[in-house]
C-alpha cells in the first residue's frame, strides 16, 4: 500500500495519493450513481535514475475516482501512471515527438504478438518514424505470411542494445511484464526515454511510462486497430490491407476464430 512513507518519493501528487490511500485502504469499492469501481494500488520497483512508478488499476465508474486522486486519467504526472482503457488520442499523440521507435513483443510470440507489432510496424513506418520491430524470439512459421515478418530481427545485445536503449519511444505490445521479453529485459529496465505498453492482460507490472490496457478487449490487436482508426480519421491515411491482414490474424487466433 502506497502509505505517507512513500509520499516523499513521488512529489507533491504523492501526498494527494497517499492521502487517498490512507483514507481508501488497501482495496475499497465505491458507489455512486449506480456505478462501482475499484481500486487497485501498489508502488512499482525502482527504474534507472532511482525513480519510483506508483500504478493505479481502475475499473468503471473511473469519474468518481477521478476528482479524489486528483489526476488526470491515463496521464503520468510525476511518477504516476494510471491505467485507463479509454483515451486512444492520448497513445497517438504519444507517436508524434518520436523519430525513431522499437516495437517489441513477448517470447514465443503468438498471432496477437505478431500481428499487432507488425500491424503498428505499418502505421509507424506510414506515419514516417523510423521503425525497428526486436523480437527475443524468431517469428513462428506459420506466422512468416504476416506483412513486413522479413522485418523483425531477431535480438542480439551486441546489435540491438543500443538501438533499444536510444530510441525515442519503446513500444511494447501483448506483453504485461519485462520478464517476458525474457533476454531483453536488461537493456529494458535501463532505459530512460519512455516505454509504452499496449496490452489486453492483466496485471501489467511497473516497468512502463504510459499504458493502454484494456482487459476486456480480445486482443492487442483489437487495441492496436482502434489506434490506427483513430490516427486514420485524423487525416493520416495509415489504414491499408497489409494493417486489416495483422490485425486480422491477432483477433482470429487469440479468440479462436
């Protein structure tokens, strides 16, 4: 429980957490207008440079939980990050800062880790970034008909560690926690510049600076296709047939057709 002895570590906002915790307990269901949400609240492992990561699991009902944290939903102000499922511009604009971005995924990737890496691979690379998609496993056989699958490398530190630490964006998708990235997770955790993860799981664990997590949705790329439509009625023209063919593939194979 993020308790007055943490406060300090997380700034001003952390007091107005702590506060709230103190008064909310370790799990507490609220009531109002016929809506419940529950909180869920720990305090994340250090990163590089010290820095401490508070992560707030919400439910429906996010409007009342609002006003009494007093934060923004799905934004990160000092070390805190919240998980809000619903604010796909926010993860879009995210996108524009960055000139270079690694997609990374979990070991042994499935249809959904293929399909939305490369799908986001075709978005980024259309939105003119400069996109490296770093996978700790090799691409399955029966996924090689993916578009853009002749893409992803396969990671090797003495290659890819510079890349990976120097991007301007991580974004990280069907991946819930840096030990599935398994031999990658170092060189991860090292990094300075911001992670994003993309996910439908849940639990996601504090190693991240921004999250789009939505449980209920059946797969990342579920997710990664509302990004693109976003972005695509935005006037940026990222939808095409090689994107429908990814995300297809993720949805298909993660709910069993």
């Amino acid at each position: 429980m993020a308790g007055r002895a943490e406060a300090h570590q997380l700034g001003d906002v952390g007091h107005v957490i702590a506060g709230a915790f103190d008064v909310l307990g370790h799990e507490q269901e609220m009531r109002a207008g016929g809506d419940r949400a529950r909180i869920f609240h720990h305090v994340g492992h250090q990163r590089a440079g010290g820095r401490l990561v508070l992560a707030v699991d919400v439910g429906i009902g996010l409007h009342h939980i609002q006003g009494l944290l007093g934060i923004q939903p799905g934004k990160r102000i000092q070390g805190v990050v919240q998980h809000q499922p619903h604010l796909i511009a926010d993860v879009a604009g995210l996108f524009e800062g960055c000139g270079s971005i690694v997609i990374s995924s979990h070991v042994n990737p499935d249809g959904d880790a293929c399909g939305s890496s490369l799908a986001m691979y075709q978005v980024l690379v259309g939105l003119g970034k400069d996109v490296r998609v770093i996978f700790t496993s090799s691409v399955p056989s029966n996924m090689r008909f993916l578009p853009g699958a002749e893409f992803v490398e396969l990671y090797d530190g003495s290659v890819h560690d510079d890349v990976i630490v120097g991007a301007d964006l991580l974004l990280v998708l069907d991946c819930n926690a840096p030990s599935r990235l398994m031999r990658m997770e170092g060189v991860v955790l090292r990094r300075e510049k911001p992670i994003l993860v993309v996910d439908h799981h849940e639990s996601p664990a504090e190693f991240a600076d921004f999250y789009r997590v939505d449980v209920d949705s059946s797969s990342t790329c579920e997710l990664v296709w509302e990004i693109g439509s976003f972005l695509d009625s935005r006037g940026f023209g990222v939808l095409s047939k090689d994107f429908a063919v990814c995300c297809y593939t993720g949805i298909m194979t993660d709910t069993g057709g």
